[in-house]
C-alpha cells in the first residue's frame, strides 16, 4: 500500500526502522567468518574450498527447493541458507569427500530448519545437526584429517563416488585434540593460534576467529555473555583439572584454542535462534556448555565435544527460558 | 569413579534407555506434550523401575533358581502387580496425579522399558545395591530425556510452524532422532578412567 508521490507519507508505525534486519545480520556474521575461512583456505588448499562451495550448494539448493514459490528469492536472499552451508563446512575435514558434504549441507537445512517452520523456528543449530548427521553417518572420513599441505593439489578423496570406498592419498595426520587425548602429545600454541595444524576447515586459526567474534560484538550482532561464559567455564574446569594432574589433563590455553571451541563459542553457541532469550538463561546455557565440552573432552570416548554440547544445551533452550522468565512488572516478589 | 557411580553415569546419560536403547517410546511420545504431566510420568516410571529392580532381584534370588524358564513370565506378572499396586496407591493419595496421568500407568505396565530393566539388570548379574542404582539411573535418564523433548515439543507446537506435512507424530520421530544424535556425544564417557 504505497502512494504515489507522497508529499505527506502515511503509514502506521513504527515510522523509524533499525538498520539491523536478517539480511544485514547475517552479512555481518559472513564478513566476521571471512578471514578465518580464507586462512582455512590458505593452510588446506582449493579442496578446502572446494568443500565448503559444495556444503553452501547443498544448503542453498535445499532452502530453494522447500521454498514457497513466490518467496524463494526472500528465502534465498536473507544469506541465512548460505551462513548454515558455510558453518557446516568450516566443521568438516577439509579432505571430506564432496558427496558427503552435499548431503550435510541438505541435512543442515532440510532437517535442521526447513522441516522447523524454517527460519526463526528451529530448537537445534542447523549446521550442527548437519555435521551430527555427518559424524554418526560417516564416522571414519568424518574424522581422518589432513595435514596442511600444497595450495594447488587436491586430494582423490574428494571426488569420491558416492557410496563408494575412497583412496586415502592424502598425508593424514592426527588433530591436535586426537594427539591429546589418545597420545598425550601437546600442540605449540602458536600453531594453535595461527591456525597452522590440522583440524577442520575453519577451527585451527583461533586468533582470527576471536577477531571476527570481536567484529560480530561491536556490530552488537552477538550476545558476548555466551563466548565469554562457555570459554571462562571451560577455563575455570579445565584449570581445576590441570592442576589435579599437568601430565594427564590439557591445560586451559589448549582447552581454549584447540578444536572447534572458538569456532563453536563464537559463532554457533550464539546463534539467536537456539539460545536462551533471558539473561540469566543465557548465563546458565553457556556454563551448561562450557561444562559439557571439558567433560565430554576429557573423560568422553570422542576428541571432540564443542558440536555435542552446543547441540544438547539446544534441547535445554526451551526448558531454560521457561523457567527463567522474568517477573512481570509490577507483581509480588513470591507469587508465582 | 566408583562401580556404582558409573552403573548410574552410565545408564542415566550413556545408555539411556529412551534414546540409546529405544525403549519406553510409547510414553516417551505419546506423554511428551506437556512438561508437567511428563516430569510427572518420569516420576512414576524412577518408582516403579526401582520397585522392579527390587522385585526381579528377589526373584532371581530366591524363585528363579528353582525354575530358571520361568523368568519371562513371572518378571511380567511381577511387574504388572506391583503397577497395579501403585495406581492404587496414587488413586488414594493424589487423585489429582492420577487424573494427569490416566491412561499411562497401565501403559508403564506392559512398557518395554520396564520388562528390558529387569531382563538386563539380571543378564548383567546385578546384586541388589547395583540393580537398585541401575533402575534410578535408567528411570532418571527416561525423566531427563521425556523431559527435554517435552520443552521442545511444547515450545515447537506452540509455534506451530512446521509444514502440515510433517506435523505429529513423524515430527515427534524427527526430533527424539536429533536428540538421540544430541545424546551419541555422551558415548565412551568415563570408561577409560
């Protein structure tokens, strides 16, 4: 209901709009998720990309086909179809092969969301229901990693046939939190910092991940009450453990920067969608998390607990914010 | 950690009955809609699993190595006595709970969850302390996890977003498989230590 030259414009209201619709915060969330992702890039080579190009096809294809007709270019158009891919595929190995990341990508956005209501609706985190998916599916090419290699050379594991054993070729080695946890060898911390060990696509470069969380805050794009309170709790945890036993336990610096933590702190944990909308249920997700991840790190069967703990605090969400609903205002402090 | 910390760890997280094992779906979708009558169901189910555990331990000790073939039948007998039992007492105590619950105390009898309680405590040669932790750990797992899917079920229904297609029970099977993958992250934890 527009008119035509409007010398006085009337409309209801509200009469200013906030900048800060889905479209705008989801770009911000791509330009924070840049520098890591071309430093993925840049230590994995094109494969790398090539993963994460088929895992953003997957989920944008996917958001298209269940689309309504008429408002698939809005559904498209919002980035959040290509956010979900692109989150998913800095989680996998950057040697997966690619049929097994086109299906993460529709399982990220077909089951996670679009079966949900879509956008908005969905209790779990797309991406990582996807990459869920992936690990219980396809365990053992969800967990051979690559070392960091030539730029140019792409590994034959990639374009494996779908259902079909795949060539190992590539020069595999073990993730930092594999060589803690099964071998008790520690990784340098600068290495962990720039990102230069293996790990999966987007994890290993944590200095460029906390700029990006840091971009994301003063775009006021992100609740920083979840990083902070999932990395100070598993800091707290893993210290307490650590000075129980140096040898057997990792110390705080590698709890925080090995493995997907920062990715998963920074940029899953605070997905608006799945996480708690009260204050104080934002405090008690992120320490939920923060413990499950040390746990499930340190006495679990998996290296790796950042996707399993962000997913179980998800199913917590809706409990959390039930109970943690302020008093109205204006009522007695007791009656409830 | 001590044996029966880690019977309790284990079956209450590890294996939980409802998403590892696939036990006690029927309540488990079925009483899952709202939050309070679902706690309340899971309370039921913790008293009449220890009550089981209790029942198939004293069975196994002082009946069932006279009569080793009649184990099936008479842990089913057991079991459907001592429910019919608490649904008297409840109906007593707080008729209240039993309106809530209804239907679903008799469903708890002939409830898989029960009967495999009493069949794996016995294959696993259980004593009494470790078959009693053993049934509060599965019962409380059962709580936690019909819990959870009663939150969500409550926060996602309310919305009502989902496609027609998928609503009910298809979208109930959908969610308790997200959350069983939720659940695998649990595996392997604390059996090195």
């Amino acid at each position: 209901m527009t008119q035509k030259d409007p010398k006085l414009l009337i409309q209801p209201g509200p009469q200013l709009r906030q900048q800060m619709t889905t479209p705008v915060v989801m770009r911000d969330v791509w330009y924070a998720l840049t520098p890591a992702t071309l430093a993925g890039i840049w230590f994995f080579g094109l494969g790398a990309l090539l993963v994460l190009l088929t895992c953003i096809a997957g989920a944008v294809l996917t958001e298209w086909y269940f689309a309504p007709e008429e408002k698939r270019g809005y559904y498209i158009g919002d980035g959040s179809a290509i956010l979900t891919g692109w989150l998913l595929g800095l989680t996998l190995p950057p040697a997966l092969p690619l049929w097994m990341a086109f299906i993460g990508g529709v399982v990220a956005v077909g089951i996670g969301k679009t079966i949900w209501g879509g956008m908005g609706a969905n209790i779990f985190n797309p991406a990582l229901v996807g990459r869920a998916f992936l690990l219980a599916t396809f365990p053992i090419a969800m967990t051979t990693w690559t070392a960091p290699g030539d730029f140019f050379t792409l590994s034959s594991s990639l374009f494996a046939l779908p259902l079909m054993q795949s060539t190992v070729d590539t020069v595999t080695q073990a993730s930092p939190l594999g060589l803690m946890k099964f071998e008790q060898i520690d990784t340098p911390f600068v290495d962990l910092l720039f990102g230069n060990t293996s790990g999966s696509l987007g994890e290993t470069s944590g200095l460029l991940l906390i700029l990006g969380g840091i971009y994301l805050w003063w775009r006021r794009d992100l609740d920083w009450r979840i990083p902070v309170g999932i990395l100070g709790t598993a800091i707290i945890f893993s210290s307490i453990l650590f000075l129980v036993d140096a040898d057997k336990y990792p110390g705080p610096i590698f709890t925080t920067f090995a493995g997907g933590m920062l990715l998963g702190a920074i940029f899953m944990a605070t997905d608006p969608v799945t996480s708690p909308l009260t204050k104080k249920g934002t405090w008690i997700f992120a320490v939920g998390i923060g413990i499950l991840v040390v746990l499930i790190r340190v006495f679990g069967g998996f290296p790796e607990g950042i996707m399993y703990a962000i997913l179980l605090m998800n199913a917590a969400t809706p409990l959390i914010d039930s109970y943690t609903q302020p008093r109205v205002f204006g009522r007695e402090l007791d009656s409830k | 950690m001590g044996d029966l910390g880690w019977i309790f760890i284990s079956t209450l997280l590890i294996n939980n009955f409802v998403l590892a094992y696939f036990l006690g779906l029927c309540p488990f979708l079925g009483v899952s809609n709202k939050l309070e009558v679902s706690f309340r169901l899971g309370l039921a189910t913790i008293f009449v699993m220890v009550v089981t555990a209790l029942c198939a331990w004293i069975l196994n000790t002082y009946v069932l190595i006279y009569a080793p073939y009649l184990r099936l039948i008479s842990f089913i007998v057991v079991i459907a006595s001592v429910v019919q039992l608490i649904e008297m007492v409840i109906k007593k105590l707080s008729p209240t709970l039993f309106r809530a619950l209804g239907i679903f105390l008799p469903l708890i009898t002939t409830n898989c969850a029960i009967l495999g309680l009493a069949i794996f405590a016995t294959n696993k040669g259980y004593g009494l302390w470790e078959g009693l932790v053993y049934a509060l750990g599965a019962g409380m797992g059962f709580t936690l996890a019909i819990v959870l899917m009663a939150g969500i079920r409550q926060e996602v229904e309310g919305a009502n977003e989902m496609p027609r297609l998928i609503r009910g029970f298809a979208f109930n099977l959908i969610i308790s498989g997200i959350l069983s993958m939720a659940f695998m992250g649990f595996a392997g934890l604390f059996s090195s230590s």
